[in-house]
C-alpha cells in the first residue's frame, strides 16, 4: 500500500504544479499562442522544421529522460524514500520545471538560438564562449555516461570477451533482446520519417502502422537476439549517433523520438498498473526502502550528495540545451510551450518516483549488490509486481523494460550529439559568420560540422568505456551545475526584456550552491585516491585524473560565469533580494 500511497500523492502534487505553478509562469512571461515562433519564421528542412505537438513532445520528452529519471532516484534511494520523493516533486516543479520551461521560451523569443546565445545578449560574447565550452565539456559527459548505459543494456556483462557466440542467435538474454529491437527500431524510424515527410502518409494511419511495426519487432527480438562484444557495441553506438546528427531532422530525429515516446509511455503504464498488480496482489511484494536513513550514508552528506545523484528526476541542465538548441526549433505554436517545456519535466520527475517504487520492491537485493546496474534494478523491480522471477510474464516485462532503457539513452544521445555539432560551430564562428562555410583558415576547419562531431563522438565513447560509477557523480555535478547557470541566463535575459525573474533566485542559488560544493569534494576526494595508487585495469589512474581535472576546470568556469552574471543582475539585485521580495517570490498569486 506504501508505494501506491506514494505514486498517488506524486500524481497529484505534479498535476497541481503544472495547473497551478506553469500557468502562473506562462502568464508572468506573457506566451502568446498568435505570435509566430522560428520553426515557422526560419524553416530551412534540416534543423528549423515546425513539428506537430504529439511529435515534439515525443521528441522532447525522449530525448530529456535518457537514464537518468531512474538511475539517479534508484542510487539516491540509500537516503530514503521520502528526501527522494520530496526532491523529485519539488525540485521538478520548482527548479526543473522553471528551468526548462524558462529556457525554452527564451529560445523561442531569440530565434531559436542557444541558451550561449541568450547570455550573449546579457553577459557579453566572453561569458557565450565560456558557457559554450562548459556546455561542451557537460556534453561530453552525457555521451560517455548514455553510451556506457546503451552498451551495458546490449551486454549483459562487462567485460570485452563477455560473449562465445556471435551475430543473430535463438533464445537471447534480455540484453541480446534489447539490442536486435533497438537495432530494427532505427531502420522503423528512417521508413517513418520517408513515408510521413516524402509521401505524404497522415500522422494517424502512420502512427498505427508504426505501432503494429514495433509490435513485431518485440516479438521478433524476443525470439532472436543479437551477440556482440561491449566495444564492438560501444563502436556502433558511436557511429550511429554521429550519423544521426548529421542528417534532417525528418530522417531521423523527430520519427524516432515521436515512436519511441510510445515505447516509453507504455513503459510507464506497465510500471502504473503493476504498481496496482503488486499492491493487491496476494504474493509477498513489500516496498521495503526506510522511510529516512540518516543525514550522512556511506561517507556522504545528504547536502549535496542527494540533489545531485538523483539528477534529471529533479532538475537537469542537460534539458536546457535541449530546450533551446532542437526543441525551440520545432516548436509550431507558443501555445504548446508550457505542455512541451513544463509538463514534459513533470513527467520526468513521475518516472523518477516510480524507479523509487522499483527499486523499493527489490531492495534488499539491490543492497546486496545482486544487480549490475540500477537499470536493472529498475526492470527487475517492476517485473516482480506482475510476476515471480524467473516465470515467462516477468522474462517479458524485464525484456521490454531494459528496451525502454536503452530507448531512452539512445534519443538522449541523439539529440545530445547534434547539439555538440551546434555548440562546436558556434564556438568558432564571428559574430558576422552564419555558417562554417563563411569562416576561414583554421577556424574553418574547427567550424565544420563533421570535425566538431567526430571530435565529441571519439571523446566521449572513449569515456563511455569506463564504469558508470566513475562518471555518474561527475555527471551529476556538471548536469546541475549547468541548471544553476542556465537559470542564471535566463533570469538575466528576462530581467533585461522587462518580465518577471524573481522566481529564479532561490533554485539559481541553491543549485550553483550545491553543485559547487560537490565539484570541491570530487576534488578533494580525487586527489586523496591518486595519492594512494594502487589502480588496476578496471579501475585504470587516467580516470582519476581526468575527473580530478575535469572537475576543476568546471568549478573555475562556472565561478566565472556566475560573477559574471551577478554583475548583469546587479542593478536590480538591490531592489529585488531583499528579506520582503524573497518572501513574496512564492507567495505571490498563481492563479492559472
């Protein structure tokens, strides 16, 4: 009954936030369904392209979920459920939501442009080119931490020799499962996107042949598999997505994510009604996570260790790129910004209390260590309110889970690779450059779209090969980090075009508080471990030093952006941070 009281109350609160909280925000900023947005105004059929609401939703919500809505709530759960259900409700209302929402109206009204663009306008072109190559440096990250996630749920173990048996077999694992569907599921995508964009077919017909198709190729995957190696899938993970960052939009991008939203919603559905299943159930499924553990677990402090581990369930800079670098450029009326930009969010921090809930019903077993990643964890979690393990219903429903995983890892890495080749471009372009084309010499070079994306690709797959645990952390930081500057630029562009910005301050605060404070102890932490040595291949001395490195590098750049972004706020920082005016951010009238 614990987990339904929880899913039920998380349903609730959310649903209350989006009515009450996101209206109230669109009406502060004044979103205006008649004014045209720059998927209309800049079409050009590769990157600007206005999609329908169902589409672009498909597309944002898939490609800002990735991993992390369940494996951050599921490693945080060592806290306890409640400072987990708490942060994913408020967080995602107050300070995930806000971000998301806030950077993709700032994008809309600039164009399309990037949030580096908008800090342009406020901070200067040296603050842009700082937050660029920090964006940059975060989206290094999301490729290797994705790509690590996307090659562990095609092979079950670790190890580069893990299979004897090559190529298509009978009977596969739920790994081998998983990565035939996902490799037919991008051939459905390419014949979507032909169909719908080159001959016309409706929306309907089209979604209900793609349904159907997807149907068959679960069933085909449950019977057949693919058996590779972890870097022959780490290769091919690789090329895929710099591929698919390269090409239209229509290829790729907008079909794949729009079919694999269903993939994902069916997923959350099964874990809804099994959720239920398990609650009346006559089997023994306890949810069994102590309410509250303690302020220090293993060595960690909850502050900040729980609002960056559980990372996209609260609040992610990660969708502020999105956001702002493919969503704005596709979105065909202001009047679906909230749905798209806020609602999307909420939904996200949903999914985060239901990995909570899985993660509940197996706990014990997840303490003991008995899974080998928290998407794991996740699939076996739900399967066990249907079924006991090891029967035909529980097989199927880990199978189609662990797909829906890696969907989600793989529409992340899309859209992150392509925004790598905007940000790459951007980064070396003149103000009176539109292209790679009008630059020169070296630069020219540096600008093109293929060096930028074969660049990122290499960096971040050769990163992707070590544990999840030596990059999640990392992640975590640099991913909320980049939200507290994110929230920053957009403050100071809405203070700077007259709207209201006061209810930025405090997630802005305690955002760069927080994850400032984790970069300091990776730091130190880092240091501590080199100094000891001892390193071994699976836990090589490189990794150390670059998270080390790494680490710092960000915490330079944004102290710098932040000082930078003070000075913007300054003249109303006086007049608006004040004991009256901080009280009243949230006590104001939200009515919707």
């Amino acid at each position: 009954m614990t987990a339904l009281l929880i899913i039920l109350a998380a349903i609730a609160l959310l649903f209350i936030g989006y009515v009450v909280y996101g209206s109230w925000l669109a009406k502060q900023w004044g979103i205006d369904p008649a004014r045209k947005t720059p998927a209309l105004e800049k079409e050009d059929g590769v990157d600007y392209l206005a999609a329908k609401p169902a589409v672009l939703m498909g597309h944002h919500f898939s490609s800002i979920a990735g991993a992390g809505p369940i494996n951050g709530p599921i490693m945080a759960a060592v806290f306890g459920w409640v400072p987990v259900f708490l942060w994913c409700v408020i967080g995602g209302i107050f300070f995930g939501g806000l971000q998301d929402f806030g950077s993709l109206f700032a994008s809309i009204r600039n164009d399309g442009k990037s949030v580096g663009e908008i800090i342009k306008q406020s901070l200067g072109k040296t603050s842009k080119k700082l937050f660029i190559i920090f964006a940059l440096l975060v989206l290094i990250l999301v490729i290797a931490s994705f790509v690590n996630v996307v090659a562990g749920t095609f092979l079950t173990v670790f190890s580069a020799d893990a299979v004897t048996k090559l190529g298509v077999v009978a009977n596969p694992t739920n790994n081998q499962t998983t990565a035939m569907i996902s490799v037919l599921f991008i051939v459905l995508a390419v014949v979507y996107g032909i169909v719908t964009n080159r001959f016309g077919v409706k929306t309907l017909p089209a979604t209900i042949g793609g349904i159907i198709c997807i149907v068959g190729i679960v069933i085909f995957g449950l019977n057949f598999g693919l058996s590779f190696n972890r870097n022959f899938w780490i290769v091919v993970v690789a090329l895929y997505i710099a591929v698919a960052s390269l090409i239209p939009v229509w290829i790729m991008l907008q079909p794949r994510d729009y079919l694999s939203s269903f993939l994902l919603y069916a997923m959350m559905l099964i874990a809804f009604v099994g959720i239920f299943v398990g609650t009346f159930s006559s089997r023994d499924v306890a949810f069994s996570i102590p309410a509250f553990t303690g302020f220090k677990v293993g060595g960690n402090f909850i502050f900040p260790t729980l609002f960056i581990t559980v990372a996209c369930g609260a609040c992610s800079g990660f969708h502020s790129l999105i956001a702002s670098g493919t969503t704005s450029k596709q979105l065909d009326s202001e009047k679906t910004a909230k749905a798209v930009g806020y609602g999307s969010m909420l939904i996200e921090s949903a999914l985060g209390i239901v990995s909570l809930i899985a993660v509940g019903v197996v706990w014990e077993a997840w303490k003991g260590k008995e899974f080998g990643s928290p998407s794991a964890a996740f699939g076996a979690g739900i399967a066990t309110l249907f079924a006991d393990k090891g029967t035909s219903v529980y097989n199927t429903i880990t199978a189609l889970l662990t797909l829906a995983v890696s969907v989600f890892a793989l529409t992340s890495l899309d859209s992150a690779t392509r925004l790598s080749r905007f940000m790459f471009s951007e980064l070396f372009l003149k103000d009176d450059e539109v292209t790679w084309k009008d630059a020169t010499g070296v630069r020219k070079l540096l600008a093109n779209p293929l060096f930028g994306t074969a660049l990122m690709v290499i960096i971040g797959s050769t990163l992707g090969a070590l544990k999840l645990s030596a990059i999640w952390s990392l992640f975590g930081a640099a991913n909320q980090l980049l939200a507290g500057i994110a929230l920053l630029a957009v403050a100071a562009w809405l203070g700077e075009v007259g709207k209201n910005n006061k209810m930025f301050f405090i997630p802005m605060i305690f955002m760069l508080a927080a994850t400032l404070t984790q970069l300091v102890l990776t730091i130190i932490k880092q240091i501590q471990l080199i100094s000891k040595g001892g390193f071994t291949a699976a836990d090589p001395a490189w990794g150390h030093y670059f998270q080390c490195c790494f680490a710092a590098a960000m915490a330079i750049l944004a102290v710098i952006l932040v000082i930078e972004g003070i000075h913007a706020l300054n003249p109303m920082v006086s007049e608006q941070i004040s004991p009256d005016s901080i009280f009243k951010i949230y006590a104001a009238p939200m009515s919707p």
